[in-house]
C-alpha cells in the first residue's frame, strides 16, 4: 500500500512546478561548484607542491650538519589540499595551511643559541581581502541551504493540501491505514527530490571525472558515499519536518509560513547567533599576554643556568645542552598552550551550533571532505608526531656516533657526521577515516536521532489528528 | 473608493497568522540578535581602547624618534552601527604604523593581538542580514496570494463588478501591504534601538540616528521591492499554489544562490598584469633617483666614503636600509631602520655627520614616499579595488545585493568607509611629520639614539577618527536606494500593465 501512494506521489511530483525548478536550480548549483573546483584544485595542488618541494630544498641544505638541522629544523610543514575540496570548502581561506616550525629568538656571543621549537602562525592570511564576502558553493552549501529548503517545499502540503482539497478524507475511507499513507508520502517526496539531486550530483562528479588534474582514488569515492548518504538523511530530516507540520495544520499556506519561518531561524540563524554567544563565554590568552609569559619563562630559565664552574667544560656543556633544550620545550608548550585555547574557544562555538541540524551537515561534511577545523585540528596534531619524531632522529642518529659527546643542541657537543636526506624523516600529511567515523559519530547519532523524533512526531500528529 | 480598499485589505491582512508569524519571528530575531551583537562591540571596543593604551604608554617609554618596530601606531575603532551591517569593519586590518618611508594603507594594517585569529572561521550575522532575509521572505509570503488568490476565490470578479479601477485595486493592496510589512521592522527596530540606547558601550549621535533612519529608508525600499516581485508572480499565475512555489523559488534564487554563485561563476581575470608592472617599476624609478640622491649627497659629504653609518661600528645598536617589494599590493619602499643604544666615544665626532645626513635624508624619504604613494593610489584603484567593485556590481543584480550595498554605505562599513580612516591615517602622517621637522626631530640625536637626552612625546599632536559626515553616507548610499526605488516603480508599473489588460 506504502508503495503505491509513494507511487502516485511521484507521479504527480514530477509533473509539478517545483520538480523542474528544483532540477534546474541543483544543475545549475552543481555545475558551478564543479567548474570552480577544476578552476581552482589544479591550482591548489600546484602551489602545495612547490611548496614542499621548496621547504625540502630548505631541508637538503641544512641536512650536511646534525646540529643545523637540531637549530633550524626540517623546514615549514604544510598541510595538504584535500581532493573533495568541493564538497565542504570548510573556511579554507581564514585558516593557516603552513607550521612554520623556526629557530628561536636570541643567540649568545660565544656561538650559543637557541634551537627548532614548532611556533603556530597567528596572523590571519586574508586580512588585506577587500572583496566581498560570500559563501562558498560548496556542496555543504547546496545540501544544508538550498535542498533542505526544497525538502519543505516538497512536503508543506502533502497532507494539509489533501486536507484542503477533500481528498485526504476520500482516501481514508478506504482501507488503508493512516501510517501508510504518511510513509508513502514520505517516500513519494523523498524519490521525487532524490530525482533531481542525484542528476545534479552525477553531472558534477561527471564534470570532475573529467578533468585529469582532479582525481579521486578509491578512499575519496569512499567518503563520496558517506557524503551521499549524511545528505539523504538530511534531506530525510527535512521531510520529516515538512510531514510534521503538515499533519498538524488545517491550511498549506500557514504550514508554509510556520516551515518557512522555521527553517530561516534553524537554519539561517541560529548557528551564526550561538555561535557569537558561544565564543563569548572564553577568552584565549591574547598575544600580547602571550609574549609577556615567553619572555617571564625564558628570563627566569636564563637566571637559572647563569652560574656555573668555569673548571668542568664537560659539565657546562651538557647543562647548555639541558638550557636549549629545555627552553625550545618551554617556548613551545606555551606556543602550545595558546592555541589549544584558541581552538578550545572554536570547539566550544562549534560544539553549540550543533542544535542546528545544518551546523551538523556542515562539521559532518567538512570531517568528511577532509577540509575546515576538525582537519586543521587534525594537521596540527601531525605536526607534533612529525616533531616528535624528528627529534627522535636527531637524538638517535647523535647517539650512533661514538666521537659525538652527546650534548644535543650545542654544536661541538653534537655528532659532526653528514647526515643522509633518505634518513631524514619527511613530513607527511595524511588523513584517516577512522579517525573520522570517532568524531563524526556524534554528529551522526544526533542527526539520525533528529530524524526519529521528527518522524514519530508526524506519526503521532498523523494518526491522532481530526480529518 | 481608495481609502476604503486600502482599509478592507489591511484589515484582511493585519488579521492573518503570516502577520503574527512574521512580527513573531522579527521580534525574535532581531532582539536575540541585537543582545549579541552589542556585547561582541562591546569586546571590540574594549580590546580597541586596549591597543589604544598600549600603543600610547609604548610611546611615552619610547626614546628615540625614529619609527622603528613600534613608534606612532593607529588603531581603527570599531564602527558602532556595524551592529546593522558588519561589512568590512570586523575583517580588515585594524592597527597601522605612521612611518616616514610610506603612506599608511589598509594592504598594509595589522589586526591588533586581542582576538582569536581562528574566531573568522564563525561568521557573524548583524541586524541588516536579518532584514534581508526574513523581510523578503515576509514580503512574498504577503503577496504570491494577492491577485491570484482573489482570482481563485472568485472575489476579484467581484470586486470589478463594482465601478473601481483596477489601477486602485493595485495601489490599494501595495499600500496595505506594505503598511503590514512595515510594522514587523519598525517595531524590532525599536525593540534594536532601546537595547542599543541602553548600553553603557554605545553612545549614538545625531548623525547616527539618521544613519539608521537611512537604513530604514533602504529597508522599505527593498521590501519594496520583494514585494512586487510578489505581485508580479501573483499577477502572472492563475493558482496560488503556482504563484507560491514560483515566488519561493524566486526568493531562493536572489537571495540564497544568486549572490554566492555569481562570484563563483563569473572568472574575474586576475589583477590587470600590465597595469601593477608598470605602477611596480614607476615607484621603483622614483626610489631609484631617490638612491641616487642618496649617494650624491653622501659623496658630497665632508666624510670620507659613502657609508651611510659613517664608519660608525657599535654593538649596542642596529641599522639595516633594504628595498622591499610586494606585487600583489603593489607595495614598494625602502625600509630604514637605525637605533643606537650607545656610541662609543672614539665614534663621537662622528655622530654630527649622521645627524646631518639625517636632515636631509628623512624630508628627501617623506617627499619620495609622497610621489610613490600617488601612483600607488592610482594602481591600486586600477587593480584591487576596481576588481572588488566589480563583483560588488555584480552582487547588485539581485536586490538584496543592493539593500546590501546600501546598508553598508549608511553604516560606513563598506570599503569607502574603511577608505576614510586611512584617508585620515595619512593625513595624520603629514601632521606628524610636520611636527617632528618643527622640532627639527630629523636631525636631533634622539632620532636614532638613546643615549644622552630623551625624546618627548608630550606635544605630539593626537589623533582622533571621526567618521565621515552623514551626507558623505547618504551619497553613498543614495545611489543604491534609488535603484530599489526604480525597481519598485518598473515592477509596479509592469504589474499594472498586465493586470489591465488580463481577463478575469
């Protein structure tokens, strides 16, 4: 029975108004975030190659000496452009994609000074961007504003445009049960949207397939899956929605304004509105506090290696070795310290937006596209292990060397050997789905749950309410 | 007749749940919205008085004149109507360094340290979005029904019957109409305009006030305008469920898709090439005579040499002269700095010959920088901010591109407006640099050294930014309303012409 109201929905969906205009509107979405992204992708990657290759150059020349590399590091670490850029630009443009890991800031007389610490940029690139503002067409975009406002269209008078027609009544005085007539309607609009959004997605993956600078391996087809699905059931969502409402209200028209005016509050406005609340409620330590406690630290850690006894050289050495090391450590946990605030303060902001399902798309997206915060977060963290690792080499490597004196950070106390650039451990900026699925599963368990609840809500109006 | 149309319709609309719905949500909106906007200025301008502070006590410590890293700095203050449009007030840079070597420009200002630099990944909305978004919506929602929904009901045969124009019967359901919509956004903006008067951060003036009423002005025109595309769509369509999804759609178009898929569609070439080449080498020849200059004096020199340190050689102390080029913002300058903590006394007869190097150095670098920056001006007008117009010109074949514009423009958060604080940055400059020659600054030791007396700064003239007066705002913005108006008028006038000659 389901299916045959889904059927005769259907039926009638793609011969209305909206079917078509739905269908040129993705098309036209959809080719446009296509095109841009063979514009600009060949681009990106391009750039993210000369790069590396430039800070391996970087990396090549210091790499003759252990103690060049201990004192000016492997060079800057960038992050690497994800393939499904399309899918969620994420605000790509506001965050950094470079670590410049750098020397430090001050060197003695007699040849001292200080060592690699990793140091996060601060300044905002774009700051000098006098274009205008806009959002990206992203597919986030497409699906979180655009196809969840077609879902409404879609569904506000399923049922109390029947109502208002008659027909619901001349439908219900048959057999069939009023859960099969909602679900049938559900699924009815649910294939009549899927129509058009799947040709409009199909042209566009058609569009990049095209294109041999774009291509997408095995793992991103993958994620190109799991995008498709968060997007059904948003859409899902969205439905459910529109059936609730619908269930519930004598007339379409007042059940287009109550959807309408729901959907521009949840989602026009209340991720923006929370998320400016939310940011309120910390305050990451600003820079100029930031570099009072950096120069307090290494002030104090200075007085405390200032004295020592000109007869044991040896022992001089290792404490100088301790010095550096122990203020790159320092200068870098406070490097550290501030930014794990600052990207508390975002995660807290983000974490609250969640109440809007289109928040939810978005983060679920950009996890997923491997672009935006949780992936700068993600970089970052590579950053680290890279520099753990780093050092680890370097700390090893003096150690294979019997003539070395084991001092790491001071030059005569270091191993003198040439040093392979095959040993050098290198950067890699990788991402990994599993890693994605754990903070992702949240987000999804809260859509899905949205959905339940939406859904049972218009049962319950459904079979309850007066015809 | 007219009158009592106009009652009828009124009525017939003051009474309908989209009227409730629509004052409802404004309320809501604008009042929630309202609350955070002004406790985000207020951070703003307590982090701007923050760097205001800062800036001056580093100023009092400072004992040189020469600007090195720090010397005078300027903070932009936040704008306090960005709370109706945020603009470019929040994104562009906001701390900018008074140096003889160049004019200060927005390509080359700083954001003062105070904020998260990750919280741009947010994006923050202000009252003049929620007009443009929910007020059309409003205005469609009024209208997809007025003329086909009495065509479908069978009541505009009706009334026709009666001896009244139809050109009546459109001016009367206009004017109800908008009178309806009008009272949703007086009433929020009250509501806007009580907290705002209450917090103790935000102090309107006179001006400001009829900045907002501007903004009302623009506000009504673009409903305006929505409205009659409405109409329009009721005109043409026989069923209001037609008239209904075309006018939704329509809505979706202008203001959701239209304004972000343009930008991204349209391939702007990048900055013109030819144009920032030459602009880039033009400066370069004038810093090159500028060198020459230089070196001609120091030829001239009693001291024997071109050294520009002359031979003076101390650790306590630095300098560094270098030529610095940037072509994306076609930036070109020598960067200069000299700072001496001590001279050690055999360097002392020295020290006369730099001083007097300086008196005729620092003028020559003020006047050279003076020439580069008039064509640099030029070049970047020609390239980024013709190429930024662009797009916004773009933007403006929607209407809310233009009730954007226009709002911006009231507000003074458009790129004009932060123009004017650089405008007056420069300005400033030449105060400046007229207050340091008066004193013969250039040339005194305290210029680059801090060793014997102490510069003072305590009749350095200050610096205070006002913004631009209401009538540069109303120029800039009247421009944008008059589109909307004009809008309004083809539209109505459009709609009168189908409706005269359609049959019932």
């Amino acid at each position: 029975m389901i299916w045959h109201i889904a059927k005769r929905e259907l039926y009638e969906n793609l011969n209305s108004l909206r079917f078509g205009l739905t269908t040129l509107l993705l098309l036209a979405l959809m080719l446009t975030n296509a095109v841009v992204h063979l514009r600009e992708h060949p681009k990106r990657m391009q750039k993210y190659h000369d790069a590396v290759t430039a800070s391996l150059n970087v990396l090549r020349a210091r790499a003759d000496n252990l103690y060049e590399l201990v004192k000016r590091g492997p060079g800057k670490l960038y992050k690497k452009p994800s393939s499904l850029h399309f899918c969620a630009d994420g605000g790509e443009a506001v965050l950094p994609n470079v670590v410049n890991g750098g020397g430090g800031n001050w060197s003695w007389a007699d040849g001292l000074s200080s060592i690699w610490r990793l140091k996060y940029p601060s300044v905002t690139p774009n700051l000098d961007n006098i274009e205008p503002d806009v959002t990206k067409v992203d597919w986030a975009f497409i699906i979180g504003y655009v196809l969840s406002l077609v879902a409404l269209l879609f569904t506000f008078d399923a049922i109390s445009g029947e109502r208002e027609r008659g027909t619901l009544r001349l439908m219900l005085a048959n057999a069939i049960p009023r859960h099969a007539v909602l679900f049938g309607k559900f699924f009815g609009a649910l294939v009549s949207m899927l129509i058009p959004f799947t040709i409009a997605v199909l042209m566009n993956l058609l569009v990049l397939s095209t294109s041999r600078s774009v291509q997408l391996d095995a793992d991103a087809w993958g994620r190109l899956g799991i995008i498709f699905g968060i997007a059904l059931l948003y859409t899902c969502l969205f439905l459910a929605l529109g059936l609730l409402v619908s269930a519930r209200v004598q007339r379409s028209a007042v059940s287009l304004v109550i959807l309408l005016l729901t959907w521009v509050t949840l989602v026009v406005f209340t991720p923006n509105t929370l998320a400016s609340i939310a940011s309120g409620f910390s305050s990451p330590m600003s820079a100029d506090e930031f570099r009072k406690r950096v120069a307090q630290t290494e002030g104090a850690l200075r007085m405390k290696y200032a004295t020592y006894d000109e007869n044991q050289p040896q022992k001089r050495r290792r404490e100088l070795a301790a010095y550096v090391t122990e203020d790159a450590q320092q200068n870098e946990r406070l490097n550290q310290e501030r930014l794990s605030q600052q990207l508390a303060q975002i995660q807290e902001a983000r974490s609250i937006t969640r109440i809007s399902p289109v928040a939810m798309v978005q983060n679920l997206f950009e996890a997923f596209a491997g672009t935006g915060f949780e992936r700068h977060t993600q970089f970052l963290e590579n950053v680290r292990s890279y520099a753990r690792q780093f050092r680890e080499f370097v700390t090893e490597t003096d150690r294979h060397d019997a003539k070395s004196r084991h001092a790491v950070g001071v030059r005569e106390g270091m191993s003198q050997k040439e040093v392979a650039m095959e040993a050098i451990p290198k950067f890699r900026d990788e991402l990994s789905l599993n890693r994605d699925f754990n903070t992702t599963a949240m987000d999804m368990l809260l859509l899905a749950l949205f959905f339940i609840v939406l859904m049972s809500g218009a049962y319950l109006a459904f079979v309850r309410v007066e015809i | 007749m007219l009158p009592t149309l106009i009652r009828r319709e009124l009525l017939d609309n003051l009474m309908t749940f989209r009227f409730a719905a629509a004052l409802f949500i404004m309320l809501l909106l604008v009042v929630a919205n309202t609350a955070v906007l002004i406790k985000d200025y207020e951070r703003r301008l307590a982090d701007y008085n923050t760097a205001v502070k800062k800036h001056q006590q580093k100023l009092q410590e400072r004992d040189i004149y020469s600007p090195g890293f720090a010397g005078v700095v300027l903070v932009r203050p936040p704008n306090p109507l960005s709370i109706f449009n945020v603009g470019l007030d929040k994104r562009l840079g906001s701390e900018i360094g008074i140096r003889p070597s160049g004019a200060p420009t927005l390509w080359e200002a700083r954001m003062h340290g105070s904020a998260n630099p990750l919280l741009n990944l947010l994006s923050s909305i202000a009252l003049g979005f929620i007009f443009e978004v929910v007020l059309s919506l409003m205005a469609l929602i009024f209208a997809y029904d007025a003329l086909a929904g009495e065509r479908e009901r069978g009541t505009l045969r009706l009334v026709l019957t009666n001896a009244i124009s139809r050109g009546h019967i459109l001016l009367a359901k206009y004017i109800s109409a908008m009178t309806c919509l009008l009272v949703p956004l007086i009433i929020s903006l009250l509501f806007a305009l009580i907290l705002l008067t209450n917090s103790a951060a935000i102090s309107l003036s006179a001006d400001d006030f009829l900045r907002i009423g501007g903004i009302v002005l623009a506000s009504i025109a673009y409903l305006s305008v929505f409205y009659l595309i409405g109409f329009l769509i009721s005109a043409i369509t026989h069923r209001t469920s037609t008239a209904l999804m075309l006018a939704m759609f329509v809505w979706g178009f202008l203001v959701l898709v239209y304004p972000n898929m343009i930008l991204a569609t349209i391939k702007t070439s990048d900055v013109p090439q030819e144009r920032a080449v030459s602009a880039l080498n033009q400066m370069k020849q004038i810093w090159e005579q500028f060198d020459r200059e230089r070196n001609r004096f120091l030829a001239a020199d009693a001291f024997p040499g071109e050294d520009q340190l002359f031979n003076i050689k101390e650790p306590w102390g630095f300098g560094y002269d270098e030529y610095y080029e940037n072509a994306l913002t076609l930036f070109a300058e020598y960067d200069r700095q000299l700072n001496f903590q001590g001279i050690d006394e055999k360097y002392q007869p020295n020290v006369p010959h730099l001083q007097n190097y300086h008196r005729f150095l620092i003028p020559l670098t003020i006047r050279t920088a003076d020439r580069v920056w008039l064509i640099r001006k030029e070049a970047l007008v020609d390239t980024l901010v013709r190429q930024a117009n662009f797009k916004r010109t773009l933007l403006k074949l929607s209407p809310a591109g233009i009730y954007d514009a226009a709002t911006q423009a009231w507000t003074g958060t458009d790129l004009s407006g932060i123009r004017d604080f650089f405008d007056a940055a420069r300005q400033y400059r030449k105060t400046v640099m007229t207050w340091f020659d008066d004193k013969d600054a250039f040339a005194a030791r305290e210029w680059f050294l801090s060793d014997k007396r102490e510069a003072d700064w305590s009749t350095l003239p200050l610096f205070s930014f006002e913004r631009r007066s209401v009538e540069i705002n109303a120029k800039r913005a009247l421009p944008d309303v008059l589109l909307l108006l004009m809008t309004s008028l083809v539209l109505f006038m459009g709609i009168f012409l189908l409706f005269v000659r359609s049959e019932v």
